[in-house]
C-alpha cells in the first residue's frame, strides 16, 4: 500500500502515535518535548479521534512529578495513557515510575533525551536523563531517526499492553526532536492492524472498578516483600520476544522490519560498534563507507531494545567474526567501571563466553567510550576514529571522542577532513537572525522539496542562546537517497546569508564547496557590494569559484509591504538559484505554500507574501567579480583586548562559534565561572538606539529605571571631569541643590542596546514646539558606533556616585546607583529584567541569588557571558540556578547557611573580644546595617576586624578570618517565574514562607512559560489564549499575592514598574528591609504576550487601571502599630478591561479564534476583577487598631 | 392615525431608525430595539481597514520572535482557522435576522475598491435587507481634488451597485463644494437612499501629554440643523430617499425630520445616553402630537417644510444666514 509522505519533526512524529493510542494524556513542558504536548493539546482542542474514534484529553499538570502521578491514576483507572518529558522532568517522575512498573501497568512515556543539570544546565540531547530510568522497571526503547520515532512509538505501544511492562520510548533531543524529515505516515488502519485490542480489553478489565474491588498499593513486611518483588520476573522474561514479534507483525503491515538489535556491516567484520540513538544512523553512513569504499570489515549494532536487555538477541546479532568491540553510551556516570551500555554488553559477552556454549572462538575485546554529551557532533570522522581505536592491540578503553580531553587524555583523536557526506544529495546552508524569518522559510522550503518531489529531506536548524538578535544557523539536505547524515552540513553545496552583518561575525563560507552558490541579502547596490565584503570573505569567494549572487531583500520587503520580514523573499531566491526545481515550478510552489501557510490569515497577507515572491525575482542579482581581493575590510576581534585573559582566551572562543576546540582543560572544573562577563560581548544587535537631548531633559532617569538591558544609564559627577571629555560626550548642569556645580550626564551603550526603545516610550520630556521631538529619540546604531563606544568607556570610568549619599527611595536618585546585572541576551524590551537591574543596583554589592530555571537563569547564566557583574570594589550579586523546582528552597539554604555562619561568626566575635578590643566587638555585633552608611561602616570594621584578626596568633582568631565576611549584612534574593512560583515551586515557595526567615523572593511574573514557549501556568489569566490553553483560560489567575498574606508575617507586595516606578522601588527596598519573608510578585510584559514591548510599560498601566493587577503592598510590621498591613496602590478599576487586555494578541486572538468564547470569557474577566476590588478594598479598610491595643495590654 | 414610512423600498412601520452604532453589536439589545418600536435596523459598520490591520497585526506577533530561540521556537498555538475578516460580522447579520422581524440594514466602510464590493456582497449573501455605504474618508492630500474625491464616492456606489440586488444607501459627510451637485451624482449613480450626514469623529488634543487623542463624543440636538437643511434642500430633486442622522433627540426633531422630507430619522446618541426603551417614549409623544396637531399619516407631513413647498425658500439660503444673524444680534441690542 502506497502511504502518504509527510515531513515532520521528531517529536510530530511521536505525538501523532501517542495520540492516536491514547485515551488520556498528562503533561508538562520541558524542552525539548514540549512540542508533543502542545500537539496534543491542539489536536485534543479541535477534536482529533484516536484510533477508537474518541477524543484523548489532555491535561497539563503542575510539574512531572504531578504529571507521572496522574498517569499513574489515569493508568489504574483505565484509560491508556501517556506522557511526554525528559531531562529533570523524567528525573521527576521517577517514584512514579516505579510505582507503574512495579503494577504491571501497560504505558508509554515518550522522552525526547536530554542532559542532565549537573555542572550546568543543558537543553541538548545525550542519554543521561534515561539512564537514570534503568531501575524503575521501564522498558527502554531507542529511536535513531525520525522514521523510526514513528514506527517504534507505534510497536512500544503494542508491546506495552502485551506484555505489561511499562516503556520509555525515547529519541535524541534536538538531533531527533527537532529534526525535520520526510517520512512514510502510518495511517489510523495500520495502527488499528497492530494493536490487538484484547490487550486493551484486558488493561480495562485489570482497572480499579468498585463492582469488583481490589487494593493495590499495599505495604509489605520483610516477610513477604522480597518475594513480591521477584513476581514479575517472568513478564521482563517474556517481554524481549514480544517486542520482536510486535516488530514483526509491524513489517508485516509496513514492510519495515526492525530487531531488538540491528546489525549492519560487514557479515564477516572484525570490528564492531555499538550504539543506539541517532548516532546509529552516522554510524551506519560510516560503516558504509568503511566497507564500501575502503573495504574495512566493520559493522554497527544498533540498540532498539535496552532495557529488558537481551543478552540473547544481541550475541546473535553480532558477527561470529567480531574480535573487537567498541561501545559508546552518549552519557556519563562519573566513578562508575564504565558506562551503562558499556557495562551490559561486557557482561553479556562474559557471561556468554564463560557459559558452556561460548558464541564466539576468542572472547572479543570490548572498551567503551563517551561520545556526544549535550548534541556534541558525532561525525563520521568520529565514528572512524573509534573504529582506529579498535585496530589498535590493546584499543583505548574509557575513551572519549568528538572532544579534545588535554587534562585525562581519554580524547580519540580524529581527522576533521574525514567528510563522507552523500556527494548526491544538495547539501545548503542558511545564516540569518531569529527575527528575520530564515528558519521558518526553510522549514517551509523542506516541505515544499519534500511534498512535491521525490527526495529525501532534513533540516536541523542550529540557535545560539541568546533571546534578542540571535543567530540562527540552517542546515539542510536534500536527495534521492535516504539522509542518514545526523550532523550538522559540513560540505555546503549552497549558501545563504540573510544578515550582511553576519559575514564579520561568523566564517559563513567556511564550509561551501568549491563551485558553490552563494546568496547573500545586501543592503548595498550590486554594483557597490563586492567592495563592502570584508577581505576575507573576498578570498573565500575567489578561491572557491563561487556562484556570487546579491539581492537587497529588505528593500524588496519595504517596497511590497513586508515590513522587515525577508524570509519569503530569501525563499524565492534560494529556489531560483539552487535548481532543485524548476524556476516557474518552484515559483507556484511557493506561492502554494504561501497559501496554505498564510491563507488563514487573510487574503491581503497572501498577496504580499505573492507580490514579494515576484519583486524578488526581479531584483535578485549575479555578481561578476574579478581575481582580485580589492577589500581593505578586516574582521574585527572578537572581544576587546583590554578583556580579561579568560574571555579572551575561553569565552570569545565561544562567542565566535568556535566552543567545539575548546579543551578539557580550558574548562573550570565545577561550573564557576567569572562574572561581568556581558560587558566584553558587544553583539550590536540594534538597528536604531537612543539618542539623549540635554536641552529638554528633565533628570527624572525614567529612561534609565526602564531599560532592560542597563544599556542607558545616568551620573551626575564634578564638571572637572569633563576637560578631558571625548568630542561628542555630552552633559548639562545637574539638577537639585544637593548637586549644585556638578553635571549630569546619560550615556547610551549602543552596542549593547538592542533598540526596544522602551526609554523613549517612558521619556516624558517633549519638545513644546515639535512633541514629536522628546530628550530621547531613536536614531540609526551605525553612524553612532564609533564616536558612543569611546563616549561609553568615557562615561564608565567616571567616578559613581557615593552611594551613601543617593536617596534610594527615590527613582531619579536611586537610578544613580550602578547596575550590576548589564546587556542580558533577554528580548529587547523585556518586561523582568527592570527589576532584576532594580535590585542589582539596590542591593547588589551584598546580595546572593537563587535563580529558578527559566528566562532569567538562561538570560542571566548561559554561556558564553553573564550579565551579573561586580562593582570597582569587586563586590557583587553572588548568582546560582539549582533547578526549576526548588528555587525557594535552594534560597532558604544560603539563608540558613548565612544565619549559622553569621551567628558562628558572632560567637567567635565575643569569644575573643579581649584579644580583638572590645569597642570593635561591640560595634560590629550591635551595627543597624540598614542604610548604605550602616553597611558601608560595618565593612570598615569588619576590615579593621580583618587586620586584627591576621595579628592574632590564636587559632580561632584564625576560623573568625574565615567567617567574618558573614559580619555584612547578606540579602537573598530568591527569583524565578511565574511557572516556578505558581506551579511546580509552589510546594517549597509556599514552605519557605512558612518558614519565617528573611528572604526576598521576586517572582517575574509573565503569566506563562516564557522560557519554553507559552505554556499557560496557573499565573495565566482569565481569557488569554496560551499554549495548553489553546481554546483560552476559563479560569481566573492564582492570587499568589493574597495566599500569602494569610500567613500574616510574610511581606506581600505586588508591583508593576510600568503603572509606577516609585511604587516597585519602594516595595523592593521595604522588601528587603523587612526582617522576615518577603514575596514581590512583579508584572512583567512578554514577548509571548504578543504586542510591541516598546509599548511594556503602557500596558502595564492599563492593567493597573483596568483593576486586572492591583499594585498593593502588605506591610506585617504595621500589625504592631495598629495599623492595617494592606495597602493598596490603584484605585480599583478605572478603564474596562477590555481596554486592557485587548491591545494584546494572547487575548485578542481569542476574538478571532472563537468569537463567542471571547466574549463568554471577557465577561466572566472583567467580573472577576470588580470582585477582586471590592475583596482589596474590604481588606485594606479593615480595623488593626485591636492589635495595637493587644500589645499595650501585653506591655 | 398611519405612522409608516417607506425608506429604500421597505415598509417600516414607523420613520425611527437607529442607525449605525454599538447598539446593534449585541443581539439581546437589537431585540429590545425592536420591541422598543424601531422601525429597522442599521448595523454598526463593517470596516475593511479593521479587517486588514487586524489580520496583519495576527499575523505579526503570532509570527515574531518565533524560531530565533531553541526553547522557545513559537509562542503561540496557532487555531486551524481564524475567523479574521468578515466572517462575525456576516454571521452577525445573520444572528440578527433570526433574531428581529424588521428589516436589517447592513453597513460598512470599505478602503480599496475591491473590498467595497466583496464585502458589500458578502453582506447582501447574509441576508441584509438593505446596505448603507458608509463613506468615510477624509482628504488629506493637498494634490487631491474636489473631482476627484467626488469621483471616488460615485465610483465606489457604481461598483456596489452594480453588484448587489439589495438597495443601497449612502451615508456621507457634509463637506463639499457643492452638496447639491453631489447628492445628484450620487442619485445619477443609482443610491437608493442619502443618508444625511456622516459624523466625522474629530480627534481632540490632550495638553498635558501634547498627543492628538480620539475623541468620541455623542452628538447633540443642534446638529440636527445640518441634515435638517440638506434634506429640505434637496428634497424632491432627487429620487433617492432621504434620511437624517445626527442630533435626533426627540419627537419633534423626528417631525422636522419628516416635514423636511425625510424618509426617516435615525438616532444613536440618544439610545446610547437613555437606552433602547427611549424610542417607545419619543413614539408616544410622536403620536400623541399628531393626535393634537391632527395629522393623519406621516406621509401627509413629509416634505412640507422642505425648500419646494415652504413659503420662504430663501430661508434655506443666503437669507437666512442674515437672518440668523440679526436674531443673534437682537437680543444683544
């Protein structure tokens, strides 16, 4: 039967089986399977049928610990159930797992694999994360290719309910998950064909019924439970054979014959490899090549089945003629005798050859190594490097490979020129920025290539971590034979760069062929663009006979409407050149796509989409260049050499793409990592960034309290620093009487603004004669560069302001203080990173975070730089992200520790107070410490302590040294999303407020999982549509704010920069003053809010005014004075809320998506916030006077 | 005593229509116009400009930011299908026509040619008993001509009209050179009906923050004036029916309406301020002077006071602005 080919992801590829032999599905979001997830709650939400014609439900939980509970529940109640996860997502649903397995209950958990947080976190793909599962009792599964995600999700299924051991099926993040292939789809009759519904009958029938009760989950005694435990045995006796025979009666329908091991190879091979993952595939093209071209005897078993292992099924996999062994497990377990898969095989081999039928004549030499950890490369060359290893008599064993490991020596060296890539298949590669639309295009090319012709297809699409002005990196194949290459292009045959800027930043055309073809999207003319290409690019173009072709693809999108998008422009312009299709075919296929893409989205997007299509051609030109390099244009150094010698030598290496060379040793052994490293990486994303106007100026430093990125800042200092004051360095005489004779000074750092120009939405100063005209206005970045770079260094190395003279409860003055937290790779224009920067410049020099995982611990500590940074004392925030669920409770672990050490620091303080002086003692240990002169005091005694304590020859004047710094008052900060603080933190959040301590937790609240994509959270409010939420929240936000207060003690305030400054200024100090306690919930606009963020702060007015986010700050200590510890901010709702929450695409789409809902929902919306201003408004005027009263009965 | 009218072909009961506005976006309200008394129904308008910049503002930020980041490479669920453009407001039309038995008047306001008729049908398709073209556009440009702009609302009609089976209204503004010449190219064209006059929304100045602010006020009585002397004007040299809009507060503005020769006199502000229940009272107090000034049918009072039967026609001219000035002045003497 003649299937349909569809082209997909990985993880379409799983979910579309899942769904369809599902009848409940449980799930959370954790990149980088969310996407099965946010399948399934699409295709639940518009009435998909499983193959029984019912419509699975599906549900998001709390976190994967609730998540594999509820699948358990679901499982023993009867319906068949899935989930979706992995990394530390699998790690939490693993008592779960037991449970399940330990029942016999029939189930398939799809993981897309991925690292585990240890030294750092990583959302790329090994097999760390099931590894962890080989004790549960879960079967393993392993997909190598997308393909074969779908067919074995379909086979684990049915071997699940025949044999009832539970599975993971699980795949390569990223490498499977994320990439798109052209497959053969199986249809609801093959999936009706496979599974045998008397097993489905049987898990119904096994279910808790109460008109036949059972009890499970007993507890047993020493008596019993060991037998118990060996009851199951025979079912992961039997399981092997079943899975083979599903595998079986699988190729029976599809043709497609899969083992539990797969060998392929030489039938004679003396080497072998073992491997399982989309490493296999590369194997295999190796293998190939091997045995084809180089007539090696090697061979590549791939493990479909690991887990129940059989020892049986893989000894008759392997060639009788096999001497030696290389297993390679793309995991580590550090202090283990060898790797996971390393271990089982050797044991199978061992056991086998001391058995009393030995398989083989000479037991075979088996090592293992570690490959691929984190979506490392894995190349052919690797491939042949281990299989070099193998011919060596006694081969490395414990080796590593894709790596340089200069510190233990376990790297495999390999030759980067071993290239076997398919010289058939057309091999391109894409350079562009996230924001221009080159990945969508491709994607969208792909399924053009894939739909309409018989090649095989596969795009793997590469992003750096930055989240405003990041780089994206396409790679695609295409051919007649199947693409078994699951590496990034390493021969392009076709080359597009969409950002001429790119070409200074990244070797573009290191990896083009010679006679190549290369696209590049140039604002210059034709005539004028050879010259502007730097020197080196010219030379690659030269030496490798390029096909040169220019197009100015934005004015082509200015000219037909499309704004600044280029991506349908690009598209065409890689169809008429590259000759895959046909021009005209391609043309119409694209404009087909165009339809079928945008078509929903009306008629007068598809005619733009058209129109840009054909102006396309039309201004799509070949360049004819000479022999000559006549470009004078060098590429400038990555990080300025005046960078300390570990951003030079590490972290620009990093930055220019370059991370894959860095060795062992180059690397700090346990995660630290310097900070203030943000500042060295001037990634001149903004096209337009602010100017300053000092004649309308009015000091307010609104712009500077606003700016996400500290890329506008303020200092108001002596006029004698100007004499030397770089040409264009601007100033003007400060305000106040405090600064009389000073100058005050805002300097931009245009290199690392990213041009949100929220500054000049908040400027209040206009020009009275043109209000068009405010004392910031945009102004394009390039003809600025130069002269702001040298204005910017000038400008840093002007004295700050002596901070015990600022007025922090002031914006203006506060604004004064020094950030230190800069040029995050946050969105432009992102709505947390304001008061992240607030409490940096607040409380900075003394503070330790704890950062859940999310946007601000990935804007805050990914790779290469960090945006945390330190003062010219080199004081600064002290930063750590332990995991996404315990954030509260890794915060009140520094706190506990702080306490202990600071109350040892005290005891050691009073026990030597004779040898010490009992004046300093005594001041240190009664030291208010509240204001910046009270802590700044105490660090010069804690000095003077310091001196002291060196003189002492008493050993515990010797410990005091090593605790004294505790004597400075600490501030924990505890930060983290709504997903964190809402969802699957709450627990501990919840805990630690109970626990009476003085913690300051800020809660970034976007009302989604930014991070992940907009999965809804319980902080996501009535109406917005948000992944999961497809159809729109039906219910109202979680009150964080008021469930806090009922603790009485805690310190509650919720904000929004945006409504009023002073207002979140004055909560976050009160916050932090507050000797207990302390939760800040603070709104924070979104890009997944879906609205112009230069528009943030607007919005966030409305919302205040709307009454949807009332500003209040509930104060404990006005308990005692008998006053009402609520204070409420806002006026209630003054504007309706529609106002409001309609600017805003995750609400207005509801309007569009399902009118009649919208309105039900805006309704119930608004309602909800008339109710919960009279609740507020109730609150705040209750009468305290009765505790005040209380207490003076008390005294 | 009779109080029908007949306004573009349709028997209404009575001259009050409500005319375009919120209103008539709730259904539950459209049914209590109608048990209120009103004689038809003017839909609030159908803008074409609307459709497009919402569906570019759709397609914009569920596309931004999108796949520029591993985690995070979309952040929205994208629905199967949208219901962008017209579609609400055609099954709109059609709620409304199961819901009340008077007669629907759709409306719309259009920006390119091609969206004026494929809406204009699109609308006649939902079953509207009649389409009011609501030509709102203001010249800007110092290159465009009186013609030209003249030119636009007469082409624009032609389209419709010759698109559309249904009859067809036009609602336009007061300012051009010659309103008269107008109304006659419009009648040439083939309008079914003028509808007198279109109230530009004029945007206000906030001082405190030097921005220009929309500003939408609801009209008063004494912009009645306006379409109260146009359709005096024009009544009987034009074969389209005529209607008045603006500052229709009360059952004498309607009897002025109607002795000018209108057809029938819409009203919004005033339903907005007082509700629905507004046009039962004003018809009572309709009846009740007929009743005391002994009128029969409103057909014997339309026209009565337009410029071809009243006395004085200069009033409508040069004369009554002396006029009006020396009334202004008097008091002051």
């Amino acid at each position: 039967m003649e299937r349909k080919k569809i082209t997909i992801d990985g993880n379409e590829a799983a979910a579309r089986v899942a769904f369809k032999l599902s009848e409940v599905i449980a799930i959370y979001p954790i990149t980088p399977s969310s996407p099965m997830g946010e399948a399934s709650d699409a295709w639940s939400a518009e009435g998909k049928k499983n193959i029984w014609g019912t419509v699975p439900s599906v549900t998001e939980m709390q976190s994967e610990g609730g998540a594999s509970g509820a699948v358990h529940g679901s499982l023993q109640a009867g319906a068949l159930t899935t989930t979706f996860t992995a990394s530390q997502g699998l790690l939490l649903m693993i008592p779960n797992m037991h449970k399940i397995a330990g029942e016999l209950t029939p189930t398939v958990f799809h993981v897309s694999a991925r690292s585990l947080a240890a030294q750092a976190l990583s959302i790329f793909g090994d097999h760390s994360d099931v590894m962890q599962v080989r004790p549960t009792g879960f079967g393993l599964m392993a997909s190598g290719s997308v393909q074969e995600v779908h067919d074995l999700a379909a086979i684990t299924h049915k071997a699940s309910l025949e044999s009832r051991v539970p599975f993971v099926h699980f795949f390569d993040g990223f490498r499977t998950s994320h990439e798109i292939q052209k497959i053969e789809e199986l249809t609801d009759d093959d999936l009706k064909e496979l599974i045998d519904d008397s097993y489905v009958h049987a898990h119904r029938e096994r279910a808790m019924n109460p008109d036949k009760p059972v009890l499970r989950g007993s507890s047993q005694n020493p008596d019993v439970y060991f037998q118990g435990r060996e009851t199951v045995n025979k079912y992961y006796n039997a399981a092997p054979e079943i899975v083979q025979k599903a595998m079986d009666k699988f190729a029976e329908i599809t043709g497609r014959h899969y083992h539990l091991f797969d060998y392929y190879g030489a039938p004679d091979a003396k080497r072998v490899v073992i491997l399982m993952g989309s490493g296999t595939e590369t194997a295999e093209e190796t293998v190939a090549y091997m045995t084809e071209k180089m007539e090696e005897k090697v061979g590549v078993i791939k493990v479909r089945l690991y887990r129940p292992f059989s020892a049986k099924h893989l000894l008759e996999a392997l060639p009788k003629t096999v001497e030696k062994i290389a297993v390679l497990d793309r995991t580590k377990e550090p202090g283990s005798l060898g790797e996971p898969l390393y271990l089982d095989v050797q044991s199978a081999v061992i056991e086998a050859m001391t058995s009393e039928n030995p398989p083989f004549e000479k037991t075979p030499i088996i090592v293992g190594g570690r490959y691929g950890l984190s979506s490392k490369e894995f190349t052919p060359a690797m491939v042949k490097a281990v299989f070099d290893n193998l011919k060596q008599d006694h081969p490395k064993n414990h080796f590593t490979v894709g790596i340089y490991d200069d510190v233990t020596f376990t790297s495999l060296d390999f030759d980067k020129n071993f290239i076997i890539e398919d010289e058939q298949a057309t091999k391109c590669m894409f350079y562009g920025l996230g924001s221009d639309g080159t990945v969508g295009a491709n994607k969208n090319s792909i399924k053009i290539i894939g739909g309409e012709t018989d090649n095989y297809t596969q795009g793997y699409f590469v992003y750096d971590s930055k989240k405003s002005g990041s780089t994206t990196v396409s790679h695609l194949r295409f051919g007649k034979n199947p693409i078994k290459s699951t590496y990034l292009v390493q021969q392009a045959d076709f080359v597009g760069c969409h950002q001429f800027v790119l070409l200074e930043n990244f070797d573009v055309l290191g990896n083009i062929k010679e006679g190549g073809t290369f696209l590049l999207n140039s604002p210059y003319p034709k005539d004028e663009v050879w010259d502007k290409l730097p020197k080196k690019v010219q030379q690659q173009i030269i030496d490798k006979k390029l096909d040169f072709y220019v197009i100015d693809a934005y004015k082509v999108a200015k000219d037909t409407g499309m704004g600044a998008r280029i991506n349908t422009i690009m598209q065409t312009c890689f169809f008429a050149i590259s000759g895959i299709l046909e021009k005209d075919e391609a043309i119409a296929k694209i404009k087909n796509a165009i339809e079928k893409t945008y078509g929903k989205k009306g008629e007068e997007i598809v005619r733009k989409n058209f129109n840009a299509v054909d102006q396309s051609l039309a201004n799509l030109y070949k360049i004819d260049y000479g022999n000559e390099v006549t470009s004078q244009i060098e590429l400038p150094p990555v990080v300025s050499p005046k960078a300390p010698e570990f951003v030079k030598d590490v972290l620009a290496e990093l930055i220019a793409g370059r991370g894959d060379d860095v060795p062992v040793s180059k690397m700090p052994e346990d995660g630290t990592f310097p900070t203030g490293t943000a500042m060295w990486e001037k990634r001149n994303v903004a096209l337009e960034v602010p100017v300053w106007e000092p004649d309308l100026c009015i000091q307010c430093n609104k712009c500077v309290i606003a700016c996400p990125h500290a890329a506008i800042r303020a200092k108001v200092y002596d006029e004698e620093y100007t004499k030397n004051a770089p040409e264009t360095f601007k100033w003007m005489p400060a305000r106040g009487k405090k600064d009389a004779g000073k100058v005050y000074t805002i300097q931009v750092a245009v290199e690392d603004c990213t041009g949100c120009s929220l500054c000049v939405e908040v400027c209040p100063a206009k020009d009275k004669t043109n209000p068009s005209r405010k004392s910031i206005n945009m102004a394009p970045q390039i003809p600025l560069r130069e002269k702001e770079r040298e204005n910017f260094e000038f400008f840093l190395n002007l004295p700050e302001y002596d901070r015990t003279q600022i007025k922090i409860d002031s914006v203006a003055e506060s604004q004064l203080l020094q950030p230190l937290f800069e040029f995050s790779g946050a969105c432009p224009g992102c709505g947390e990173t304001p008061y992240v920067k607030l409490v940096s410049q607040l409380f900075g020099d003394r503070a330790v975070i704890a950062n859940a995982t999310g946007c601000s611990s990935i804007y805050g500590g990914n790779l290469p730089t960090t945006p945390w940074t330190f003062n010219k004392e080199g004081r600064g925030p002290t930063w750590n992200n332990s995991l996404f669920e315990d954030n509260a409770e890794f915060g009140l672990g520094m706190r506990l520790a702080i306490d202990r050490e600071t109350e040892y620091a005290r005891e050691l303080l009073s026990e030597l107070k004779d040898e010490i002086g009992a004046e300093l003692v005594e001041a240190i240990l009664t030291a208010p410490q509240v204001t910046e002169t009270d802590i700044k005091e105490q660090r010069e005694r804690v000095e003077q302590l310091n001196d002291k304590l060196k003189t002492l020859s008493n050993p515990r004047a010797k410990e005091l040294l090593t605790v004294s710094s505790y004597l400075v008052k600490r501030s924990v900060w505890i930060m983290g999303g709504d997903g964190w603080a809402y969802d699957i933190g709450y627990g501990g959040l919840d805990h630690v407020l109970a626990s009476g301590k003085n913690v300051n937790i800020l809660v970034l609240d976007t009302e989604v999982y930014s991070n992940t994509g907009g999965q809804q959270s319980k902080a996501t409010g009535l109406g917005a549509v948000a992944k999961f939420a497809a159809a729109g929240r039906p219910l109202p936000k979680k009150d964080l704010g008021r469930m806090a207060m009922t603790y009485g003690n805690v310190y509650v305030a919720q904000i929004a920069m945006g409504a009023s400054d002073i207002q979140s200024l004055r909560a976050i100090i009160e916050a932090e003053h507050y000797d207990g306690p302390s939760i800040i919930i603070a709104y924070s606009h979104c890009i997944a809010h879906g609205y112009d963020l230069a528009k943030g702060f607007e919005q966030q007015k409305l919302a205040v005014d709307s009454g949807y986010w009332p500003l209040y700050r509930y104060n404990p200590e006005n308990i005692k004075k008998g006053k009402n510890p609520l204070k409420l901010d806002y006026k209630g709702p003054k504007i309706p809320l529609e106002d409001y929450i309609y600017n805003e695409t995750r609400y207005k789409m509801l309007t569009k998506a399902n009118p009649e809902r919208a309105k039900k929902l805006l309704a119930d919306a608004q309602e909800h916030v008339n109710e919960m201003w009279k609740i507020y408004s109730h609150m705040a005027s209750m009468d305290y006077s009765h505790f005040l009263e209380k207490q003076e009965d008390n005294n | 005593m009779d109080i029908k009218t007949k306004y573009l072909g349709l028997e209404l009961k009575n001259p009050i229509v409500p005319s375009a506005s919120p209103l008539t976006e709730d259904k539950d309200v459209a049914k209590a116009l109608e048990d209120a008394g009103a004689a038809a129904l003017v839909v609030h308008s159908l803008f074409e400009e609307q459709i497009t910049s919402d569906t570019e503002e759709l397609d914009h930020f569920l596309s931004f930011g999108t796949e520029s980041f591993a985690e995070a490479t979309s952040y929205f669920p994208e629905p199967t299908e949208f219901k962008l453009g017209p579609e609400e407001y055609l099954n709109h039309i059609a709620t409304l026509k199961d819901t009340v038995e008077i007669p629907v008047i759709g409306s719309i306001n259009g920006v390119s040619a091609g969206g004026w008729v494929k809406y204009a049908k699109e609308i006649e398709e939902a079953g509207a008993d009649a389409l009011e073209l609501n030509i709102y556009y203001v010249p800007t440009s110092t290159e465009l001509t009186g013609e030209e702009v003249e030119n636009m609302y007469v082409e624009t009609l032609k389209a419709v009209k010759e698109n559309l089976e249904i009859p067809v209204a036009v609602k336009l503004g007061p300012f051009f050179s010659s309103m008269a010449n107008m109304a006659k190219k419009l009648d040439d064209a083939g309008a079914d009906a003028l509808v007198l006059f279109n109230r530009f929304y004029q945007p206000d100045f906030d001082l405190e923050n030097l921005e220009v602010i929309p500003n939408i006020q609801l009209s008063s009585n004494w912009e009645l004036r306006l379409p109260l002397r146009w359709i005096a004007i024009l009544y009987g040299k034009v074969k389209a029916d005529l209607a008045a809009t603006s500052g229709v507060q009360s059952h004498t503005d309607v009897l002025k309406v109607m002795m000018a020769g209108g057809k029938v006199a819409m009203i919004a502000s005033e339903l907005l301020r007082k509700g629905p229940g507004r046009i039962s009272e004003i018809l009572d107090d309709l009846k009740l002077w007929m009743e005391e000034h002994e009128y029969e049918s409103i057909e014997q009072m339309q026209g009565s006071l337009s410029m071809r039967s009243v006395a004085n026609p200069a009033a409508f001219e040069r004369a009554n602005y002396m006029k009006t000035l020396n009334s202004f002045r008097q008091p002051l003497i």
